[in-house]
C-alpha cells in the first residue's frame, strides 16, 4: 500500500500534473487519482508530511492542495483521524407541503435511516422554549439531540424541544420521535417551518463531514396539535449540498 502510495505522490507524476505552481500539480495529481480511482471513496491519504516527501515538495505546498480539494468536496478533513476521499453526495429533495418524519421520508426513498443521538435530557425549559411550547418557568422540557444519517451519508443535525407534559422521559425515543409522540397520541399535525441560509460552523462540519463554511440550511419547525397547542419545537441543520426543499405552489382564480 505505501508503494501505491508513493508512486501517487511522485516528483514524476507531479510533473505531469500540468502547468502551474507546484500545489496545483499536487492539486491536480490527487483530483486525478480519484478520478481514475487509485484513491477510492473512504481511502485515508498519507499524513501531509509523508506526502511532502514522497513528491519531494514542502508541506506548505501540501496543505495549499488539500485544502484547495477539500473546500471542493472531493477529500473531508476529520478531526483526530485525517484526510480522507469525500463520498460522493446524493441528493435528497424534501416535499414542504408533507409533516412527515426523518426515519418515514427516507423509508419512503427506500434508503436506510439511523441517528447518532448526542443528547437526550429533562431540563429547565429557556424562555425560547417556555414562549414557544407554551410552558411555564417550573415545567420541564424534553429536548433531544441527534446526528441523522441516510444510506451512511451524514444529512443533518437535529435539536428537538418538547415538552415534559406530553414527553416525560426522552429516553424511549429510539428511532422516530413522531412515532413515540403518536404512541401518546400526541402527534402533531401541522407545523410552520422557517428556512435560512447559513455557513457551517467548526463543530458541525465536523459531524456532518464537510468543509468549515460550507453551505447549510437552517430550519426552525413549531409543530401543533389539532388543538392549536405547539408539541414540537425543532431546530436543524442540514447539508446544503445534500438537501433540497421542494414547495407545491397553487395559483388562485383572478
């Protein structure tokens, strides 16, 4: 494997690399390699000063090229194991008119859904939450944390608020949230969604595995029962190059 590696990363093959300064060489050598597939998706690349070495160049050269590879999607930095070949991106479009969960929308797209949960926990509910949900400063709120994750591909993170009154103990949640509110017959059945652009911070590059300021959505949900009473209050943040959100239109008579 080192020998395919060094062979990869070759003062000869970067000089075939085109024109240019040397980490477009290197930029290029390493674009090239995925392509043809001598870097397949998930192959770790070498630490940057191996690959220094091997195409006899400096590591300021190296760390130019990569980051260059990496803000165009083709490797992903992951803290505390490397650099790595990006998996490519499939695409996922979201219908805005259905309330649907995360675990059904991708059951229905025939991909496999999981979660990462990242925190489940009773709490004094903030005033956002008091305002929203309705509460009161000695209620409790059930708030629920999760990395979502479809056919492997990291989608979105998600921090779901509802109060204790209709989810005393977040620990059932297993799979679907929407599931377990159900179970309680508490599902909801309409929400309002407010969508905006945003860049992605450090903490959740790292966990969705694309560049620090990359595009993102975000998206604030307050899902209601038919009561007119909110159940859910719903924060994510999804992959901009990943999702795209769909909304039916229907013109009125003139």
């Amino acid at each position: 494997m080192t020998e395919d590696l060094s062979a990869i990363f070759s003062p000869e093959r970067l000089s075939g690399g085109g024109t240019g300064p040397l980490y477009v060489k290197l930029r290029r050598t390493l674009e090239d390699a995925v392509k043809v597939g001598r870097l397949k998706h998930g192959d770790a690349l070498p630490p940057e000063r191996d690959i220094a070495e091997f195409a006899a160049v400096s590591r300021v050269t190296v760390r130019k090229a990569i980051d260059d590879l990496v803000a165009e999607g083709i490797l992903v930095r992951r803290h505390g194991s490397g650099t790595f070949v990006a998996k490519p991106v499939s695409k996922v479009e979201q219908r805005l008119s259905q309330l649907t969960s995360f675990t059904e929308d991708m059951a229905r797209r025939g991909m496999t859904a999981r979660s990462e949960w990242l925190h489940k926990g009773i709490h004094t509910p903030s005033p956002d939450e008091m305002m929203i949900l309705g509460l009161a400063a000695d209620t409790k709120v059930s708030r629920l944390s999760r990395l979502r994750i479809a056919d492997d591909q990291p989608l979105a993170i998600e921090h779901a608020s509802v109060s204790g009154e209709f989810l005393p103990d977040p620990s059932v949640v297993t799979t679907s949230l929407y599931a377990e509110l159900e179970k309680q017959q508490v599902r909801p059945v309409r929400a309002v969604q407010r969508i905006s652009a945003t860049n992605m911070k450090e903490a959740d590059a790292g966990l969705l595995g694309v560049p620090v300021g990359a595009a993102g959505l975000s998206i604030e949900r307050i899902s209601y029962l038919g009561s007119g009473r909110a159940v859910e209050f719903t924060r994510s943040l999804y992959r901009g190059d990943a999702y795209d959100f769909v909304a039916e239109l229907t013109i009125g008579a003139t």
